[in-house]
C-alpha cells in the first residue's frame, strides 16, 4: 500500500485535522485557551514529522504477519472485531508469559524523605509493586495546582532518572522542570546482583516471564501515582531507555490505563544478531531455572531457553504486543537498536489505528547511537507535552 500524496502534504492535511478537533485539557479563560492552542500547534510542527515513515516505508509491512487476522485465520475488519482480536492477543501472549498476580490498585505509599529541588518537592518512597516485595523510589511533585499529568520512568535503578550522575536519562527531573508528576522506578538490588528482573514467586521457579513481571509492577506504579491527589489519573505516560525502554514497552501494551508510552531504543522486535535486542535472557522472555546460560548472543553451544525460542518457533513477534496501544499514541525513540527500517512492524499499529478510525498515533525518531542525545530526548518530552499536558488529541475520541 502506498500514500497517494507527499510527505510534506501529508504533515500538513494531518495538522489541519488535528487542529480542528484539539480540546483544552484545563477549564481557563478564553486567552489561556488561546495560548493553549497555540502551545500544541507550535508542539505538533515539532513532532508532527515523526509521525510519517519515510517514502521507501510507507505501507511497507515487511515480513511481519498482520495483528488484523483471528487465529483461526479469519480476518478483523470492524473496530469490534478487533476488541475481540485484542482480547485474543492478550489472552494468549499472558498464557505463553504467565498470568500476572491481582494488580495492587490500593497500594500503601510510605513516604522515606522528603526535600525541595529548585520548583518541585522530591520524595522518596516506598511501596508494594509485587506479592512479595516493596520498591523505593522517587516522587517528583512541581509546585503550582493540580491535577497535572504524570510520567512513571522506569530503569535500571531510579536515580538516574531524578538527575543523578547519568547525562541525559534524567528523564523524570527534566519531564518534571516542564510539569509533569513523576514517578521514578528501578530494579535496585536485582541489578546490583546481574539479575535485572523481578521473579515470581522467586528466582528458582519464575511462573511469570520476568519482562513481563515487570509490566505488571509498573501497572501497580500506575496506581501509585493515579492515587496522588496532583495527578489526573487519565493523564498518566510512562517511559523508559534501553533496559527501561523494553520495560516501558510491556507495560504500556500490556497495562491499558497507560495514556501514552515513549520507548527509548529497547529494540521494538526480535532480531537475534543484535547483542542488545536481547530478549532471549533470562531476564527478559527467556527464563529458565539458574544456573543461568552465559550472557550473549545466542550459538550452538550456548542456545536460548525457556520461551523465547518458543515464540520464534510460533512466528510470534513483538509488533503484536505494539498493535494493542491503539488507539493509545506511543513514540519509538530509536537509536542503533530501532533504526529507522523499524517502520516495518510499526506499519501494523498504523493500520490498527486506521480501523479504529485513528492517526497520528505511532511515531518514531532516529539516531545513529544507542545512547540517547539532547534532540531525542527534547522530542520525548515534547511527545509528551502534546499529549498530556496540552491533550493534543482527545484520547477518546477519533478524529
């Protein structure tokens, strides 16, 4: 399939009808909606590019099977069969991953410490994010009325993201310095052991994939932060690079109450010549009791285990975890690990959201290098500012 007009074109008809159905996200007089207005129309000639694949990808699929078919072979072509569809991807990705625990919806918050950093309160606190074990981590709170949205940022441990020592992955300070709550997240003592992960019940005898464990403890962060009296629950992103950025990744297509996601070159979909698509660890979809395989890439003598070999062997890919956004937008911010041929698997959620009666809802940026830079991450934090702050779409409604 081919887009019958250019690119430039295309940007153009898209912001028109973007504009023309924008609602403002606060009650304010007739001029604060006016600087609303022009706040997301001057945000949308920024990122509206990267919602456009480049012309050699346009309607290109790739070698990727379409999400828009049942199992059983019969294809989805009404926005209710694809409720059934989704449904159907769900049930069946949970039963090859494991099925999750209850969802904590009313978790106890214990607040640690509490201090003032320049405009914002920062404190640290501690709640349950499994059955069987509690997390610390750091709530950012900017100073001003609410409710406001909200980001969860999650990786490796949650300092990083507040601004500390980590150049450019102080993604929670920095979406906070522009207003959002956030609520910054990481797998303290498991990465300090090489474990990464969460297990559960425990390390030995994991009945859930631990990438997907993960997911389920960022959907219980979800409820920690839609519990704060400054957040507007129906406003609530939630991003992350790298290890994070697959993290971000399962718990945005698996936990629907996420708004919008940003993915910061997790690799989006398997590739197995790629060190750090690594989604063979035991880590991530490739549990199996320790002694663990030796960290690498996969060979003869030192194979993948658990299901992620399985997946593969059922032409499973992730671009049908990305399909259950819809109509949910999400940027792919990609680096060396998501170039820009990943326009492929994300054809199939353009499609999606095409049946739904949807655009503008998938994007990607580019970079050459895995770590990310100051334009990737402004993009980022402008995604969003568009869609949560300045509610450049109304997610509840197609255009």
């Amino acid at each position: 399939m081919t887009y019958p007009f250019s690119f430039h074109s295309f940007t153009l008809v898209l912001a028109a009808v973007l504009g023309a159905s924008l609602t403002p996200t606060m009650n304010a007089d007739s001029r604060n909606d006016d600087e609303t207005k022009t706040e997301r129309q001057r945000l949308w000639r920024e990122i509206g590019p990267l919602f456009s694949p480049p012309e050699e990808y346009a309607g290109d699929p790739g070698d990727y099977p379409t999400p828009l078919r049942f199992e059983d072979g019969t294809p989805v072509e009404t926005a209710a069969e694809w409720k059934e569809r989704r449904a159907e991807l769900l049930e069946l990705w949970h039963g090859w991953m494991g099925e999750w625990p209850p969802v904590i919806e009313d978790p106890e918050v214990a607040v640690l410490s509490e201090k003032r950093r320049e405009d914002f309160t920062q404190r640290r606190i501690r709640f349950q994010w499994t059955p069987n074990e509690t997390t610390e981590g750091y709530l950012l709170l900017p100073d001003g009325e609410g409710p406001r949205p909200a980001v969860v940022v999650v990786y490796y441990e949650p300092e990083s993201a507040v601004g500390k020592d980590r150049e450019l992955r102080d993604y929670a300070y920095q979406l906070t310095r522009r207003g959002f709550v956030t609520l910054s997240i990481g797998t303290t003592e498991a990465t300090e052991a090489r474990t990464f992960a969460l297990y559960h019940p425990d390390i030995d005898n994991a009945e859930v994939e631990p990438l997907s464990m993960l997911a389920y403890a960022a959907a219980n962060a979800w409820h920690v932060l839609a519990a704060q009296p400054e957040v507007d629950p129906e406003r609530i992103g939630i991003t992350g690079h790298s290890f994070g950025g697959k993290w971000a990744l399962f718990a945005s297509c698996l936990y629907e109450r996420f708004a919008c996601a940003a993915w910061s070159d997790p690799g989006i979909v398997f590739e197995a010549d790629r060190r750090s698509v690594n989604y063979w660890e035991p880590w991530y979809l490739g549990y199996h009791p320790p002694p663990w395989r030796e960290r690498g890439l996969i060979t003869e003598d030192n194979p993948a285990h658990g299901l992620y070999p399985k997946l593969l062997e059922k032409n499973r890919d992730l671009h049908e975890l990305h399909a259950l956004m819809a109509p949910r937008p999400f940027l792919v911010s990609g680096g060396s690990e998501d170039p820009v041929s990943r326009w492929q698997p994300l054809h199939h959620s353009i499609e999606v959201n095409r049946l739904l009666g949807y655009s503008g809802r998938v994007a990607m940026s580019n970079r050459p290098e895995h770590s990310p830079n100051e334009e990737s991450n402004e993009q980022l934090y402008q995604f969003f500012e568009y869609f949560l702050m300045h509610n450049g779409i109304d997610l509840k409604q197609p255009e």
